[in-house]
C-alpha cells in the first residue's frame, strides 16, 4: 500500500489525504499510517491542512518502488525482493531460482543494502558494506552450458555502459568477471548455474559494485587495489539511478 500511494505523491505538489484515499479504496485514517510508514523508511513528506501530502525527498535506498520507478525492461526487475542485510544475494537468488514451479518468473532481481558473507570468483570474500550496490537477477536461458561465459561478459558491459552513462566515468572489463577504473576494482561478477548436459535450468547473476563507499572504510589489504565510484567522482551517486539504468 505505501508503494502505491508513492505513484500519487508528487514533490512541489500536494495531494489531499481524501484523494488519496478514494483513488486506493482505503479510509484516510489508513493513508495516515500508510505515510508514517513512508516515513520511518526515509521519505520526507509533508502535511499541510486544507492542501494534503507533498513529497520533499526520496532515500537513496535500493527501494523495489524506487528502482521500479519509470523503470521499462520486459523482464528484468520486474519482481524485487529487497532486503536491508543478508549474507549473500546469490545465496537467495539460488534457494529462489530452484521453485520456479513456484512462480519465481525470470529477472526476478534480489537485491540488499549490505551483504554479510559475500563472495566473489572462486569463493574469495567480498566487502559488502552499506553505500555499494549489492543485487542478483535470475535468469532461466534456453542455452547450452557453455554459453555462461557470454552471459557474464554480457552483464559486465551493461555495466561498464551503465557507470559511464551515470557518472561520465570511463572503466574496463578485465576478463573474466571485474570491472576496473584506473586499474582498481570497482564491481565483481559472479554468475552461477544449475545445468543438465545440454541445457541451463537457471542462472544466478550476482553483481556488486562499489558506489558511495569511501575509500578508508575499505580493508587494508584490499584497499590498494579497490575503488569506489564516490571516490572517482568525489561525490555519492544516485544508487537507484545506476541501478535502474544498468538494468534497462
């Protein structure tokens, strides 16, 4: 319900509670709770009397109602399952992507602000703090095992495509599953699979980029080679922004 009373709130624009609650089919008394709601996860709204609700600010949260937000992919993010911490996206995205019988439809997108045991390319440990931006897409393709290279290779420049057109930076792909700027790793690629001996089932594709995250809240032993976009455009990103446009 407070998702839906988002595609009503305007920012420089009022909505009265009663038009809201006409157009949702609830009581006013429901719109209240439904904005306080809003509120506690980092919307600024304000109440004027006789005028109604007027949106201020949004949180830069990786918001399902955020990212969703204009977004126009046919498949891809289309269902979100957010979540403030987990140990790990692909972690989810596997248990997920084994019902599909359930109903977990292709591009479904799990996506976390801070992750607790992530993991990169052959199991190593990947630094998942609040500030990066931290998702997994389930993919059911009607490929061949083998095609799971071009599969990464294929995100990576979505994502290599997606910083530049969001920030103007300039990075690379290093084979087989960075992405650098400045010979520093800025985001990882794990793509992982169920598969028969000519047939995918599923694949998870986790990806991890290193957003607003200063550079001296990195480890020490990984801070040499580690860089954030913040710390490239010296200023925070828009995190939904970058992420709704990597995923078009």
């Amino acid at each position: 319900m407070a998702k839906d009373i988002l595609k009503y709130l305007r920012e420089k624009e009022y909505i009265s509670g009663e038009t809201l609650a006409r157009k949702l089919g609830i009581s006013r008394v429901a719109v209240w709770k439904q904005i306080q709601r809003l509120k506690d996860m980092g919307y600024k709204i304000i109440a004027e009397q006789n005028l109604g609700y007027c949106l201020v600010y949004r949180p830069d949260l990786l918001l399902p109602q955020e990212i969703q937000r204009g977004l126009s992919t046919k498949y891809i993010g289309k269902e979100i399952y957010y979540f403030p911490e987990l140990k790990s996206t692909n972690i989810i995205a596997k248990e997920k992507a084994l019902h599909r019988t359930e109903g977990i439809a292709e591009g479904t997108l799990i996506i976390t602000e801070k992750q607790s045991a992530g993991k990169g390319r052959l199991g190593r440990e990947w630094f998942s703090p609040v500030g990066g931006i931290w998702l997994s897409i389930i993919l059911y393709p009607q490929l061949p095992p083998s095609y799971i290279p071009r599969i990464t290779l294929m995100t990576a420049v979505a994502v290599v495509k997606a910083i530049r057109m969001c920030t103007q930076i300039k990075s690379q792909i290093k084979w087989p599953n960075d992405i650098l700027i400045n010979e520093k790793k800025v985001c990882g690629i794990l793509s992982e699979m169920s598969a028969e001996l000519d047939m995918i089932n599923w694949v998870v594709v986790g990806i991890g980029i290193n957003a607003n995250i200063d550079h001296w809240d990195f480890p020490e032993d990984i801070q040499e080679n580690t860089i954030s976009l913040k710390e490239v455009s010296e200023k925070e990103i828009l995190r939904g922004n970058l992420t709704q446009i990597f995923l078009q």
